[in-house]
C-alpha cells in the first residue's frame, strides 16, 4: 500500500469551507524546505556552541558530519515541528511574527533532537534516518549527554531572545519536556508488564504525552510569538497534540508494516523488542482469536525474536484489526484536530500552512 490513508481520513483532512485551494502534498513540502531553509542556520549556531565533544555527536545526529567529523549531506528530519511553530505564528500574526518565532523553532526542534537521542538508547533502535544511531556509534553515555546538552541548547535559545513571548514560551517548552519524560516512563514501564494489563486508554494517553505534547507545544509556542490569546494558544495547542496523536498512529503503522529502505528503521524493531505501540494493544485489547495468538507471542522473550517470527507477530495484528483501528482512530485525531483549528483560525486561508502540515503527517508513505 503506497499511502496509509483510509477514505475517512480523506474526509478528515479533506478542505475546509471557504478554502480555494484542495490541500496538496506539494504544499508541505514545500512549507518544510522554507523552514529548514531558516531553522537549520539557527541550529547550526547553537550546536556550535556546544563543548567540542558533545558538538560533535550533535552534529551527527542531525546528518551534518559522518563519524569521523568529516562534511555530511545528511538528513536532518522532516522539520515538522518548527514548521508549525512558524506556521501557528503566521495563522495569527503574519510574516512579521514568523520571522520573530524562528528561534522558538529552533529550540522545538532541539528538543524533538534530544528525545531521538534518549529514545534511540532506551529503545536500543540501531537505525535512525538511513545511519547508525549516534549511541552505536559513540557509545550510551556520550549519547545521553549530548541529548541532555540539546535540551539545554533549547532553554537557553529562549532565555536569550528578546521577545516578549520568549519567557512564556520558555516556561511552556520545559513542562512539554516533563510530559514527554512522564511519557517515555510509562512507555518503557508498559514493557515489563503482560500482555493483558494494559489498555487501549493507558496506551492513547502515554502516546499523547510522548509525541502529542511536542506537537501541540509547538503549535501553542507559535500562537504566543504572534501575540495571541489564551484561548488561541489553547485551541492551538489542542490542534497539535490531536495532529500528534494522529502522527503516531501512523507512525505505529509504518513501525510494524513499513519498508526498512524507506523509512531508515529495520522493520518490526518494535515488534522484536514487544513495544506495546498502539496497534499492539488494539489488537490484544480486540477479544479475537488473533488477540489469544498475539498474547502467546508477547509473551516470549524477545530475545528469541527472528523474521519469521516477526512476521507472524505482524500478521496477527493485523488480523485481531490492529491495523484497520489504528488508521481509523487516526482520522478521528484528525477531525477533532480540525475542530481545534477552527476555534483559534477560523479563516481557512490563514490556516492554510497549518492544514497542509496536518494533512501531511497522515499521508505519511511507508
């Protein structure tokens, strides 16, 4: 399957009332280039900042150096969350406030950065954009640091601009850390617990804290630099963390189903180390057969854990409707997102950027 799209995700996201234009992969994209074109100097200032060792893990993270500290023309990511920074502050604020929230950006980014980092060792994940993840090349400690020093970087890019929104703004991104924190704990928690101990309703709100949280901070970070407010950021903010939820549902999908070359992961990572992921629970949670046969497998070590077994583990979800839920779950994130978005941008136009982003991270290719 090319696109993970269902048609009532097509619904979701399909145009606006009063919009002119049908919203059009190209326009993201093209969104993402403008943002990585005035985010990635801003970056690049601040991870040279950093002491010579950890700047160096940094920059190979993000692509720009090979391991040996040679140049690099690597990837940095898709840019997705400072793009809605810079987007949420354009809906509400104009070019003028864009251009005053490329900082905020940045440090968004930073942190999104850091959380790879720390996920990457905690998951043991060996892959990350198409190259050795930094802690297998440096080793766990280095790796750690440097994410701890990423979101250090990112405070202080706030602490020092001179915005009024910036302290705010600042106070806002550090308790986003600690809900991502929370989230990741109750993530790694859920590994040591059976199979039939957690729920569907455990798992949406770890996933809204992990990865919803980020989303709607940037979002709500964007709105604050345009000088919106309070209900605004708050709409806003809802509008990304319900965009996130969709982003991870997704994301789910293509962890169990997508293809290695495309999405530089090797393919059933989460499977092999039973990561209880949204489609998992869905499926153990489902009361099918499937669901008895998935348990079965969950509950082996996941050191025992090769393709073929994978592939069974795979199939099973599917088959206990995993896979089916968690696309259809993701168009309803999608739909209350519009509503979000509606609150604090009733003008489709002005929204525009905001909808070809939230369009775009659910028609995310495998």
């Amino acid at each position: 399957m090319a696109e993970f799209v269902t048609e009532r995700q097509q619904r979701a996201t399909q145009l606006p009332p009063g919009r002119s234009e049908p919203l059009d992969g190209s326009e993201a994209t093209a969104i993402l280039e403008r943002v990585r074109a005035s985010v990635d100097p801003e970056l690049r200032t601040a991870v040279a900042s950093l002491p010579a060792s950890m700047g160096r893990i940094a920059r190979y993270h993000f692509g720009w150096e090979h391991a040996d500290g040679t140049p690099a023309d690597g990837n940095a990511g898709k840019a997705i969350r400072p793009a809605l920074v810079l987007a949420a502050a354009d809906a509400l604020g104009g070019p003028a406030a864009r251009a005053a929230a490329v900082r905020a950006a940045a440090a968004v980014e930073l942190v999104h950065n850091f959380t790879l980092l720390h996920d990457d060792v905690m998951d043991r994940d060996t892959s990350r954009r198409h190259r050795p993840t930094a802690w297998t090349v440096f080793g766990d400690a280095d790796a750690i640091l440097a994410g701890d020093a990423l979101q250090a970087l990112a405070l202080r890019l706030l602490a020092e601009d001179p915005h009024p929104a910036s302290g705010t703004a600042a106070a806002r991104l550090a308790d986003c850390v600690l809900e991502l924190c929370a989230g990741q704990h109750t993530d790694t928690a859920m590994e040591d617990r059976a199979p039939d101990e957690v729920t569907l309703d455990e798992v949406l709100a770890m996933a809204e804290a992990k990865t919803g949280a980020l989303l709607g901070c940037a979002c709500a970070l964007g709105a604050l630099y345009a000088g919106a407010g309070a209900a605004e950021v708050a709409a806003l903010d809802g509008f990304g963390r319900q965009a996130g939820l969709a982003f991870q549902l997704i994301d789910d999908v293509i962890g169990i189903w997508g293809d290695p070359r495309r999405t530089g992961k090797p393919a059933g990572a989460d499977l092999a180390a039973r990561k209880k992921s949204l489609p998992v629970v869905a499926a153990l949670t489902s009361g099918t057969p499937a669901a008895a046969e998935l348990a079965e497998l969950y509950a082996m070590p996941h050191v025992r854990a090769d393709a073929d077994e994978i592939a069974r583990t795979a199939l099973a979800v599917e088959r206990a409707g995993g896979r089916d839920w968690a696309q259809s779950e993701a168009a309803d994130r999608m739909a209350r997102a519009m509503q979000e978005l509606a609150r604090a941008v009733p003008d489709p136009e002005e929204a525009g950027g905001l909808l070809a982003l939230a369009e775009f991270v659910t028609r995310r290719s495998r």
